[in-house]
C-alpha cells in the first residue's frame, strides 16, 4: 500500500490503511492473537504483523 499512497502523492492515508487492520484482524477469534510492533505507515522500517495462535502457544504472553 505504501508505493501507491506514494504513486498518488497522498501518503497522509498511508496510516488509515494501518488502523484499517487493526478493525479487521483484532478480533477473528478467542483463540487468534492480531499483533505487530510497528508499521511503514506509522513510521516503522517494516510491518512485521502476524497471527499466532494462542491455543498453541500456553507461553504467549500479550
């Protein structure tokens, strides 16, 4: 999504679309944990989301 925020010269959306995941993903299901540290959108050097399964991992600390 960045290239084309950029592409159109309107990267002040870029955030939008990273609140937008939170919406989407946050809550799939009891036993599915939305998480990320940081997003190109919001500044970050990557987007590193990911989906863990809590069920599987008793250690998983939020």
């Amino acid at each position: 999504m960045n290239r084309t925020v950029k592409w159109y010269h309107c990267i002040e959306l870029n955030p939008a679309f990273c609140d937008s995941d939170d919406v989407k993903y946050g809550n799939l299901h009891k036993n599915l944990k939305w998480a990320r540290t940081g997003t190109i959108g919001k500044g970050a050097s990557c987007c590193d989301f990911r989906i863990i399964d809590i069920s599987r991992c008793p250690d998983y600390k939020d």
